[in-house]
C-alpha cells in the first residue's frame, strides 16, 4: 500500500494523517472544516508528542470527494454524527473493490457507511488512542492505545500502516465485544466530564460524580447483556475507573466538543443505550438523563 484516505479532519484524524505520513504513505483527507483543509495543505498535520517534540508531516487536504477518486483504503474518523455525510463522499471516491474502515466512537457507523457503500466495502475497527485538537490541523498526543480490527483479509495492509506507524494495531476475536466495552467506557466518561467540564480523572474524586460514573457504566453493560455480547472485561465498573486513572489528565473528545461549542457523539453513545434499552424493556435513567443533559448542553453552546 502506498497511499491511504482519511475521512475527517479533526483530532484523531490529523493524529492518524501525521503517524501515517511520517512512514512515507501518500495521505489524502477529505473533510468539510475549511479551516483545517487550508492549514494541513499549507502547513502539513502537526503533532505534539509524548516528549512535547512538534513535527508535521505532508498531507494532501480536500472538500471535493472527486480529487479522493478511487480510493483503495480509507479510514473513517468523523464524528458520529458526520457518518452520514462521509458516506455519501465515500460513494463518489471509494474504489469498487476499496474498503472504509469506520474507527468511530458509538453505535451505527457501520450500519449509515453500509447504507452507501454495501456490506463488502465497510469494515469496523476500536480505537483507545487519544488526541487533543490544539487547533486546525493540529493535535498533541494524549495516550498510545490500541486498535483493534475485525478479522477481515482485506484490512492485512491497513494493518501493517498502523504497525509501521508505531500505532498497536491487531485482529479482535470479537469486534463486536471490543466495541461494546469501548462504549462501557464512553458512556460513563465522556458525558459526565463534558458536563462537569473536568478530566476524566477528576471524575474519580468527586463522590457523586463516581457513582454516577459507576451507575452509567452497569446500564450500558446491561444493554450488552441483553444483546448477548460478551464484554472484553468481567467488571465494568472496575473497567471503567482504571480507564479514568490511567487517563487522569485527558480532555474527553466530548468536553473537547462541548468546549468549541460543537456538536456531540452523545446520539450515538448514550442515546444509543437509552433506545436500545427501552426495546428490551430496561429502563436506562442515568443514561437518558445525560443523553438530554449534553445535548441541552450543546444547544445554548452551538449558535442558532
């Protein structure tokens, strides 16, 4: 493989365009904040890393899908809710026997990039790797997780991209577990920092907030159990708080969001929990109350 598409232009995808650029790929990305297309063509996708050391890397930035045109690999890092619209780009450009790799937050993407591309040309992979936006085109590293993979042949070079880029990249057993259990995590995290405005960190040391943390983490784990999906890990609870720790200082991408006055994943994280409870007849309190908090939240941020 010696080019790549990246769908998006926000953190995790200036993160991705950099590691990967950095290995020697042709990078192409195809997103809609102006802003960010105009540095990243002009300045390249910077990182910060680990050790606070700025690098930036050339990267081929685009609004317009019919300069992406057959595209043999792509990864999908928008927002949740932008699904919708990369899947509609990605039906102009995507190559027939191409493949979009939707490395989302919550549930769905596979299902909206399905909807335009078909079954064979989507695949699903999980991201633990963090970023922070510091501002268009450019992020600062905030963890080196892991990313897992559905076992599919096709996504062999995608794989060894990831692994030349020093990202920790495998084939899951289960996908459908890996993803279920990074959304244990995103429920119980990512609302309550975005409303508190705190790290995630800061969520352990607060009582209330902790059981709240805890009260959010035993329904999605629930919803999972009634959908026959085995978790990646026996304690939820236990789960969730050691994320909290070891990521004690991060931003949540949903106060990142919150704080730019910028829509949520919150449809896709608690939202999804909450509908899919009520079809199994389980009430979801904490998580329909946060589903409405954020996005009352979100409105008096965004501009009418």
């Amino acid at each position: 493989m010696d080019e790549i598409l990246i769908v998006g232009t926000g953190a995790l995808a200036t993160l991705f365009a950099a590691r990967l650029s950095q290995t020697g790929l042709r990078v192409r990305m195809l997103g809609r904040w102006k802003e960010s297309i105009d540095s990243l063509n002009k300045n390249g996708a910077h990182i910060i890393d680990s050790n606070n050391i700025e690098r930036a890397y050339p990267v081929q930035a685009t609004d317009d899908p019919s300069d992406c045109d057959d595209a043999k690999f792509a990864l999908v890092l928008v927002k949740a809710w932008q699904t919708e619209h990369a899947a509609h780009q990605l039906k102009e450009c995507l190559a027939e026997d191409g493949i979009a790799l939707t490395l989302q937050n919550g549930l769905g993407n596979r299902e909206t990039l399905t909807q335009d591309l078909g079954p064979v040309r989507v695949a699903t992979g999980v991201v633990t790797v963090g970023a922070t936006l510091l501002g268009p085109g450019s992020v600062r590293m905030a963890g080196n997780g892991i990313i897992s993979l559905e076992r599919n042949p096709t996504l062999g070079p995608v794989k060894e991209a990831l692994e030349s880029a020093k990202f920790k990249a495998h084939f899951a057993e289960n996908i459908e577990s890996a993803i279920w259990g990074k959304l244990v995590i995103n429920t119980a995290i990512n609302p309550l920092t975005a409303l508190l405005q705190i790290p995630n960190g800061e969520l352990l040391k607060r009582p209330a907030a902790r059981e709240l943390m805890i009260e959010l983490a035993l329904e999605t784990a629930a919803v999972a159990n009634a959908q026959n999906i085995q978790l990646p890990f026996e304690n939820p609870v236990s789960a969730v708080e050691e994320v909290a720790q070891q990521t004690a200082t991060n931003l949540s991408s949903m106060l990142q969001d919150v704080r730019r006055g910028a829509p949520t994943e919150i449809d896709a994280i608690c939202g999804a929990v909450t509908r899919l409870g009520k079809t199994h007849h389980m009430p979801m309190p904490v998580n329909a109350t946060c589903w409405k908090l954020v996005k009352a939240s979100s409105e008096i941020a965004q501009p009418m």
